[in-house]
C-alpha cells in the first residue's frame, strides 16, 4: 500500500526527542498506518491494523456486492 505513494512515510511508534534522530534528507509527511489505511478505503479499527501489521495483506478491505434479487411475488 505504501509503495504506490513513495512521496509519504510512515509514522514510527519509536518518539522522536531530539532533532538528530530525524533524517534531514527525508523531508515527506508523516503519515499513521491507520490513517493510510482509512484514506485507501480500509477499515482501519484495531483488529484490522494488528492484522495488517502481521502481514495480512488483505486485512480492512471492505467487500460489497451486490444483493441477490429475490422472488418477492409470484404471478
């Protein structure tokens, strides 16, 4: 997900306290998985996120499909 959108990067859980701990050449936003994963569409509640982060690509991808027409009436 993140490597179609190389201008972002992924925010850390890791606290940033000092200015050398930041890359100065990196200078793109940072960006939260669960907000990634919201903006694409995913549900991004905690179970989604840990399954996602454990390698469940497919994990908050929301499936819709059509309903089934049924026999409401028969003539």
């Amino acid at each position: 997900m993140l490597s179609d959108m190389p201008h972002l990067r992924l925010v850390t859980d890791e606290p940033v306290t000092e200015p050398s701990d930041v890359d100065a050449t990196d200078d793109r936003p940072r960006l939260s998985l669960r907000l990634l994963m919201a903006a694409s569409g995913r549900c991004s509640c905690d179970d989604c996120l840990r399954a996602f982060r454990a390698g469940d690509k497919s994990a908050g991808i929301v499936s819709v499909t059509a309903p089934r027409q049924r026999i409401t009436a028969v003539r």
